[in-house]
C-alpha cells in the first residue's frame, strides 16, 4: 500500500491530471505532473511540474524516481520511454493496457478474442486498399484511424461511391479502421476500477450524448433498462480482470436498436463522462484512481443523488475565441443556480471544440434534471 505523504506521478497535464491532482492531495498525497507543455492545468495544482518531451527518458527516470506510483491521464503518451520507466516505479495500469487502447485495430482484435462484443469491422493496413474493407463492412460505413484518434478526430462516414473515392484519398498510406455505422439507440460508459488485491468497483452506468463527436451530456442514471445497466457493468468488470487491470478503465458501448450492447471504445485512465461522480458520488472517479493506484481498498461508488447531468464547456461558448477572447460566458444563471456545480480547467485559451470545463447538476429525477442542464447551457451564451 501506498500510504498518504507519497508522491504519485501523472503522465499528461490536463484536466484529468488536475482533478486527480484535487483528490490525491486531499488525500495528503503530492501530484507530480509530467507534461511536455508549460502552463498545463495539472501543473496549477501539482507539487512538481515536469515540463519535457516523452521521449526525454533521463527526465522521466528522474520524475520516476520521485514518485511511489505512476499513472496516466492522457492516452497517446508514447509507450516505448515507458519500458524505462518500469523498473523504478510500478506503472499503472501497465503500460500493454495503454499499448492496446492506443490503436483502434490493437483494441479491437484484444477484445474479440476476449469474447467481448465490438461493432463489425475491417483492418487496413498503411496503403492498402480502403474501399475493399468498406465492401467487406458494407455502407454506411465510419473509416477512423488506427492510431490516436479521439473526439471523432480522424473519422468520416461514408455513404456513396464518391465518400469511398474521398476517403480512399484522404486515408492514403494510413492505418485504418473501417467499421459499419450503428444506428445506436444510445451511448454508454462504464468506468471500472480494480487494485493490485484484485478488489473491482464500477460506477453507475452513464448515458453519454455526443454532438459533433465530442461528449456533450453524461446522463445518470442512464435512461435504460436495469438489466442492460448490469450487463453493461459486468462487461466492464470482465474486461478489467482480462486486462489484470491496476487502475482505472472507462468502457464505451453502443446500445443499438435491439438491445445488443458492443463496445466502441476503452480508455485506461479516467473519463469525461465519469466528471459527474464528483458531484453526485460518495467517491469521485479521481479518489477512486488514487485508490486503485495506491493499492487502498477501493471507495464506495454508489450515488448520493437520485439524478446527476454532466454538460461540457467548450469554448465556443466564448464570444472571442482564440488567442484574445472577447469576455467570458454569462456565468450568471450557471452560478445562481443551488444544485449547480461549476469546474473549470484554468485554460487561457478558450478555443471552439476544446474543453474549458464543465457543470453538474444534480436532482431528484432525471427528466427534470437534463431539462434545466440544458437550460443551463443555453443560458452561457445570452447576453
Ligand atoms: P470515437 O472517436 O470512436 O469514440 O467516435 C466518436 C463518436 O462518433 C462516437 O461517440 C459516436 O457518436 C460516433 N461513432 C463512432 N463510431 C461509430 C459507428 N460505428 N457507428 C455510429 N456512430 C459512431
């Protein structure tokens, strides 16, 4: 066990490293943030600020040798300087967890040869042909990157002959994942925890509503049948023992139209959609990787709320974005609000699509809850 007092180290310097920052040091432990850019929003809050490249492995020993446990916070850190690393500190969740999520088709084969459920699809290897693994996939079909991609970045849908001809172009000599399009009912996401005795914990079942690829509202509890929720869960839970998993794992699901769950994604390290436990857990997803990292016995993850809603700060809703924001969102409706909760990231830089923060609200049912979330929202863009 990793007692308070220790310094736990984390790899990326985001938001998910400053609210793991948050709870590690209510905890009495010290964050060590490793991050190749300055001004990161971990190092706001962290004891140490590591600003270096990945790849710089001197440095990361040096970080390493300062710290009782490493995790991570962002996923595309590259995992070779981490082999290095191994021998000083344990890692956690091992760097083959990492390895594995990193790459969609990587994923994808664990996962079926695990048994698990995925969405139907089709390999390409760098400058093979796409449109084949498309007729083998069938259309509607989504062709994404192999490699670190995240936040529908590096994904389009194809429906035509001539979506086939522009995707064939703009994934030339590219590793590629072709999948069929889901018509889903909904998302889904389950965030799974498990310490080195092999204790595992999962958080209620969140429904996840994406707009132009990125999370937009994390409902809970989700809106579905109860026994969907526990083999969802399940599902999750069974993928952390697979994995022997040390740490903390989001799974992502589709629901499709048949009451068949598959899993779209997985991510070793806390999520966006599990922002809401904050707010409306007894233990945040934060304390709960500290736990699982530290080797504690993990935290009770039931809700102290009857409904929490999530919604995302972008930062389209700053008037000015860029490099000189004109003002600020109207905070005014947000912060008067009793049940509302308000956290944001310290970025300077409010840009559209990035993550500047995000609200819950929590309530007695679900229905009214995402109904005045919303209103919330709106209410950050009036004048
Ligand atoms: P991803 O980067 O794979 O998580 O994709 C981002 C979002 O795009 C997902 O959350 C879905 O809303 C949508 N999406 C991705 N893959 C598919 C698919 N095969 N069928 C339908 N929608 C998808």
């Amino acid at each position: 066990m990793i007692s308070p007092g220790s310094a736990i180290g984390v790899l990326g310097g985001g938001q998910l490293g400053r609210m793991l920052a948050h709870a590690a040091t209510r905890m009495g432990y010290r964050l060590h943030v490793f991050e190749p850019q300055e001004n990161c929003p971990a190092g706001e809050v962290a004891s140490r600020e590591f600003n270096f490249e990945y790849r710089e492995v001197e440095r990361l020993k040096e970080f390493a040798r300062g710290c009782a446990a490493v995790t991570y916070e962002f996923e595309n850190v590259p995992v070779k300087p981490l082999w290095e690393i191994e021998e000083i500190v344990p890692l956690r969740p091992h760097w083959e967890v990492l390895e594995t999520c990193q790459n969609r088709a990587r994923e994808k084969n664990w996962l079926q040869r695990h048994g698990f459920p995925v969405v139907p699809f089709a390999e390409v290897a760098a400058g093979e042909d796409l449109s084949q693994a498309i007729r083998k996939v069938g259309m509607p079909a989504v062709v994404k990157t192999a490699d670190f991609g995240y936040d529908g970045k590096g994904q389009v849908k194809v429906r035509t002959p001539a979506e086939v001809a522009e995707a064939v172009k703009a994934f030339a000599g590219q590793r590629a994942v072709v999948e069929r399009f889901i018509d889903f009912k909904c998302e889904l996401s389950v965030i799974v925890a498990r310490n080195p005795q092999g204790e595992i914990r999962t958080f209620p079942v969140a429904e996840n509503i994406h707009t132009r690829h990125i999370l937009d509202f994390s409902i809970v509890p989700a809106r579905i049948d109860p026994a969907v929720q526990r083999e969802a869960a399940e599902l999750a839970v069974n993928i952390a023992d697979a994995f022997g998993l040390v740490g903390l794992l989001a799974v992502e699901l589709f629901l499709d139209s048949d009451g068949r769950l598959a899993v779209n994604e997985m991510a070793p390290r806390t999520h966006n959609s599990g922002h809401w436990t904050l707010d409306g857990c007894v233990t945040s997803q934060f304390e709960q990787q500290v736990r699982a990292i530290a080797g504690l016995p993990l935290g009770d993850t039931a809700m102290t709320v009857p409904a929490a809603v999530m919604v995302n700060i972008l930062g389209n809703v700053w008037k000015g974005q860029g490099k000189e924001p004109i003002g600020s969102p109207n905070w005014s409706g947000l912060l008067s609000h009793p049940r509302a909760k308000l956290h944001l990231y310290g970025k300077s830089q409010p840009r559209a699509a990035r993550k500047m923060g995000h609200f819950t609200l929590t309530g007695e049912d679900v229905a009214t809850v995402f109904k005045s979330a919303r209103a919330l929202k709106t209410g950050l863009r009036s004048p």
